[in-house]
C-alpha cells in the first residue's frame, strides 16, 4: 500500500511538471497582444478645446495637428470616436481636410502614397487636404498643364483626378471653360470626366 502510494505521487508529481512545461510553452507560443494605443485623453482634449468654438474648423486644426505627430490611421480613429461622442462632427468633409494636411506635413516625400492609403470616408476630405497641400508647395502654387497628369499619375484612382478637377476649379476662379481647357490636358476621356 505504501508502494501505490508513492506511485500515485510520483505520477501526480509527473502530471503537474507536464502540465506546467504545457502552460509555459503555449504562453511562450502565443503571439504578444497587439498594443493599440488609447487616444481617449486625446479625444477629451479635443473635445474640450472645440466646446466653445467653431467646431468644424477647431476639429480641422486638433486633427491636422493629431495626424502630424500620430499619422493620419490614429487621427481617423480619433476621429471617429469624435463623431460618437459629438454629432456635429458626423459632416466631415472640412474637418478631413485638416487630418490630410496633417499627414502631407508627416511625410512630405511621400505624399502619393499617403494619397492611395488615406481614408476615403468623409466625401474625401483627407485625400483633398493631402493634394492641396502638395500643390500648395509647388512654385507658385499653380496648376500647369504640364504639372496636372502627373499629380495623380498615370494610372490614378478615380478620386485623384476627381480632386485635382476640384483644384483645377479653384485655380481658375470658377471659370468653367477656362478649367475644361486645363482638363484636356488628360490623356483619356475617362480621365476628363472625372
């Protein structure tokens, strides 16, 4: 009796070291938890600075500054978060505006990339404040017939010449015929008519 005894122990004994060296590998097996930063302070600030202002414009600035120091992901998240807790925020073409600015002055160099990877949500916005800005820098901040086709490149998502047209409208003062002649510099009729 005192041999199963001491059999029952060692096979305890085994069954724990089997099932701690089981629980350390699947630990060590497991990937590490994403960390997803927490921006909720961020959203109370912002909150708290736009309360008593002209919202749009403040949540345009609070993001454009947001999306400089965190990127334009973590501002768009803001964002949203923004938008569940105030419903003026639910109409956010301008306040987008700002996130892509933001992101254009955070990498410059790269700004065609940050076109094709910024939010589409909110009519565009970001996309718009992205290509404004880069227009912004070139000389003179003009459009040129030279300059246009290649802003958006040579196979553009439709959006992109969409916002140029846009740009192009602005630049010539709302003179229609005038912004038709610089859109035929495209090299398609599906491109001009975006």
């Amino acid at each position: 009796s005192s041999s199963s005894n001491a059999i029952a122990a060692v096979v305890v004994l085994v069954m724990a070291v089997f099932l701690s060296v089981t629980a350390v590998t699947v630990m060590a097996l497991r990937p590490a938890p994403q960390t997803v930063p927490s921006f909720s302070r961020d959203v109370q600030k912002i909150l708290s600075r736009c309360e008593n202002r002209a919202k749009e414009t403040c949540y345009a600035n609070e993001l454009k500054s947001f999306a400089k120091e965190y990127g334009h992901r973590a501002a768009i998240s803001v964002l949203h978060t923004i938008q569940s807790k105030d419903k003026t925020a639910e109409g956010c073409h301008f306040i987008a505006h700002g996130i892509g600015v933001g992101a254009f002055e955070r990498d410059p160099v790269n700004w065609r990339d940050t076109v094709n990877e910024i939010d589409r949500g909110c009519s565009y916005g970001a996309t718009h404040g992205v290509i404004e800005s880069y227009v912004a820098t070139l000389p003179g901040a003009h459009l040129t017939k030279t300059l246009i086709p290649e802003i958006c490149g040579p196979s553009p998502l439709a959006d992109c010449n969409h916002i140029v047209g846009h740009l192009i409208l602005v630049e010539t003062e709302a003179n229609v015929p005038a912004a038709l002649n610089l859109c035929d510099i495209f090299p398609d009729r599906v491109q001009k008519k975006f």
